[in-house]
C-alpha cells in the first residue's frame, strides 16, 4: 500500500476547464463574467493555483457539459497524488504503518 500508484503527473481539473475554453474558443475573462465569477478566481483555477470545489464543479458542468462528479474525483486524486509528494508526510505514514504492524 506504499505507492497509491497515481500516475506520474496529476492533472488539475483546471486544465480540462482551461482546455475546453480554448477550444470553444471563450475568453477566460467572458467565461468568468458569465459564471458571475471573480476573473482572478478563475483564472487561479485554470492554472492550477487554486483547487476546484463542489461549486464551481457544478457551475462548470452546466457552462460546459463536463460532469461534476468527474471534476471533484480530478480534484481529489490531483491532491493525494500532490500529497504523496511530500517527503514528511511520507515519513509519518511510514511510521504508522509500521506501529500499525504491531497491532
């Protein structure tokens, strides 16, 4: 159970939003003001300086048609992954695992 085998590159669910307006060809800036959205808000999120949450999930999915659930599971697994890179969690979770075995 030490590698959660999660690839080797997370993807931030920003970058599918950020893709899907590129293509649509929409300004980041008109996509914003059409979510009633602070630009810079949006904009952390596309270039993944700020994590997606339920609700902007549920704003995007009826802009764009792209399933909430599956931006929220991105989310999730863009944070265990970005987790598992740090070297002092990986230390204490190695420690539990071994006082676990003792039990």
């Amino acid at each position: 159970m030490s590698d959660l085998g999660y690839g080797f590159y997370p993807t931030h669910p920003g970058e599918v939003v950020k893709d899907e307006l590129e293509e649509r060809s929409i300004s980041q800036r008109k996509f914003a003001d059409s979510l009633e959205m602070d630009y810079s808000v949006l904009n952390e999120i596309l270039n993944a300086r700020r994590p997606i949450t339920t609700t902007t999930a549920l704003m995007f999915e009826a802009a764009l048609d792209i399933p909430a659930d599956s931006l929220l599971k991105m989310q999730m697994k863009y944070n265990m992954h970005t987790a598992m890179e740090d070297n002092s969690l990986h230390e204490k979770l190695k420690n539990i695992r071994r006082i676990a075995a003792v039990f």
